[in-house]
C-alpha cells in the first residue's frame, strides 16, 4: 500500500518532475478517452464522471471481441498513467505492455486528479471512505464488463497495493472475472499494515525502546478507536492529533472493518500473487504469503500463482545497489520487465482471445 507515498507527495521533488506520458512509439494500440457515469454517490439527484482511457488494440475489429483488463491504482492520488505529482509510479509501463499483447485496457483517473473530480458537488475529502473507491472501481469494471468490445466473461483486474485489495473484493463479487494480478497487495487490513509500517520504521530509525514504546502505545489507540468509531482516550492520544487525523479518518475506519481474510479465502477465480522482495511498505514474507494461504484454504485446486522477485521494491522497480526507500521513489526509474513479461504471459495463458463479429 502506498499509504506512505501519500505522505511525501507533497514534499518538494528532490529529482525533476517525470516526463508527460506518451503511448510507445511501436504501440498495438489506440487510446480512446472515456467518461463514466459514477451514479450512487449517497448524494440524492447527484453524480460525477470518472475519466479515463480505453487501449483497443489495432487489429480488433469494430463488431469483434477480446479480453478485457481493468486496472485499479494504490492508495493516493494518481492518475490513470500512474503519475502523484512528481512520482511516475510506473503502471503506465505494465498497462502499455499488456494492451501491445492484446488486451482491451481500462485505466482511469482516481478522484481529484486528471479528469476526475474529488466527488459530486460538495463533498469533500472528508466525506470519501474506502467503499466509496470500492464503488469507483464497481463502476469501471462495470463500464468494461458492458464494452462493446470486450468479452465479458474474459475480464481480468491488475490491483496495484491497496487496488490488489478493492480487485480481490471485486473478483468475490463478479465471481465470473477471469483472474487476477495481485501486486504488491497487503494481505491484512489497512490498519494491521500502517502498524507494522510505523514500528518498521521506529526499528529502523534505531531509537531507544522507550520510544517505540511510547510511539506504539499512542499509534494502537489511535488505530483502535478509528477502527470502533469512537473518541480515543486522550490520556493517551493528544487531542491536536486526533483533530488532524480527522479528513481521513472515514477512509480507515471502514478499511478496518473489512473481513479482508474471510473475502480473500472466497477469490476463486486464477490469481498471480507478486511481490518485490525488496519492498519495505508490504511485505513479501509475511503479507503475500497470507493471500496466498488465505485464497487456498477457500478450497482444493485454486489457481493460485505466486513469484516474488529478488531486488525489486513496491512499484517492482530495482533498488539496485542502493537500500530501497521513499525518497528512491522519485528516482526516474523502469519497472522491471522480467515482471512485465510474467504478467503478460500469465494474462494470455488464462484468456481465450475472442475476435469474432456478433
């Protein structure tokens, strides 16, 4: 999950902004722009579009068909192409492979960048909890299931961080989706992370116990009381804290609240698990593993596919021989493309291309 990224994004870049993204020279495909209709808001009478764009290969013709793939983006604002201000996260690079492969790809803008607004008229930031991202996602992975284009019982969902979670939510749901790219997903509740994130972190830092101690003790309540829906004790918590917790404290709440390992152990449709061993924000011996043993233990003979990849941090970058870190994440750095190949080929071996007219 990039709940750190989130964090720094508004730190000056230390390394120039990334390039704008362009298609590849060489590509296979054509961008259409697309606009879709995010109804439901739990505003009456009121809606918003969600913008993005749709990779249709050249060779597909207008009246045929093929595999469809939806993206759903990490934590933190980003837009479709996978750039937070100065951080070129580098989705871009797997979505433009998998649609030179073939597929029919849906990227999209996440709410208050691009094209996409923070929500309908009057709500603010506050107001957005994570089942509302889940209906985002619903919404886009209903406007592909529907293309004309696109076959859908062959649609698969790449979730990137926390987008790993909302694909496995969604895959539960639409038990038709034909499979999914878990990368560098958490296999435990945002909040069972964000503390393992902060104590990681504190041991790292090298301070003395009695400030983990104390750091822990204060991080615990504030987690736990988002997590029931009440005030903290505030012989623990200062209130200054609290307050500023408040614009996101919705967002945790119902990301606390979610069943994660019971609707994992339900995924069963074929599933890639990934992870970079590297990767100090979710980690590959611990939270891929548990996906792994959660979607298993749904039942005998699951499909379940599993790598991770030796030097490679969140965003399957190389570290190199310098220790991963945030800061390395503004580095103008290339996705590995032993990844990119692995996801491409796995996509294609589980669809079946339709290119017949109707």
């Amino acid at each position: 999950m990039l709940i750190a990224v989130t964090t720094v994004s508004s730190q000056p870049a230390p390394f120039p902004t990334p390039k704008p993204y362009h298609p590849p020279v060489d590509a296979g495909f054509r961008d259409l722009p697309v606009s879709i209709v995010r109804g439901d808001c739990g505003v009456p009478s009121k809606s918003f579009n969600i913008t993005g764009t749709l990779n249709v290969p050249d060779d597909l013709a207008p009246q045929a068909r093929r595999a469809g793939v939806l993206f759903i983006s990490g934590s933190g604002s980003q837009d479709r192409n996978g750039f937070s201000g100065p951080l070129d996260l580098g989705s871009w690079e797997l979505l433009d492979a998998v649609a030179n492969a073939g597929f029919v790809v849906l990227r999209t803008d996440d709410r208050g960048v691009g094209g996409t607004p923070v929500g309908p008229e009057g709500v603010q930031a506050i107001d957005i909890g994570y089942s509302a991202l889940i209906s985002d996602a619903r919404f886009a992975l209903e406007f592909l299931r529907n293309h004309p284009q696109v076959d859908s019982s062959q649609v698969f969902i790449i979730g990137h961080s926390e987008g790993s979670e909302t694909a496995r939510i969604l895959a539960v749901e639409f038990q038709d989706t034909a499979g999914v790219v878990n990368w560098s997903g958490t296999g435990y509740t945002l909040v069972d992370t964000v503390n393992r994130q902060v104590l990681e972190s504190l041991v790292k830092a090298k301070v003395g116990g009695k400030v983990i101690e104390a750091t822990m003790k204060i991080q615990y309540e504030i987690m736990n009381a988002t997590k029931d829906g009440r005030d903290p004790d505030f012989k623990i918590v200062p209130k200054a804290r609290w307050e500023q917790l408040a614009t996101t404290r919705k967002y945790f709440h119902e990301h606390a609240n979610i069943p994660i390992h019971e609707i994992t152990s339900q995924v069963s449709c074929p599933i890639l698990i990934v992870n970079g061993a590297e990767d100090f924000q979710v980690s590959s011996e611990i939270d891929a593993p548990r996906i792994r043993s959660d979607v298993e233990s749904g039942g005998s003979g699951r499909d379940v596919s599993f790598k991770i990849y030796p030097g490679l941090d969140h965003l399957m970058k190389s570290c190199g021989d310098k220790p991963c870190s945030l800061a390395r994440y503004y580095e103008d750095r290339r996705v590995d493309p032993g990844f990119i190949n692995d996801v491409v080929s796995w996509l294609q071996s589980k669809a079946r291309f339709f290119t017949e007219t109707e």
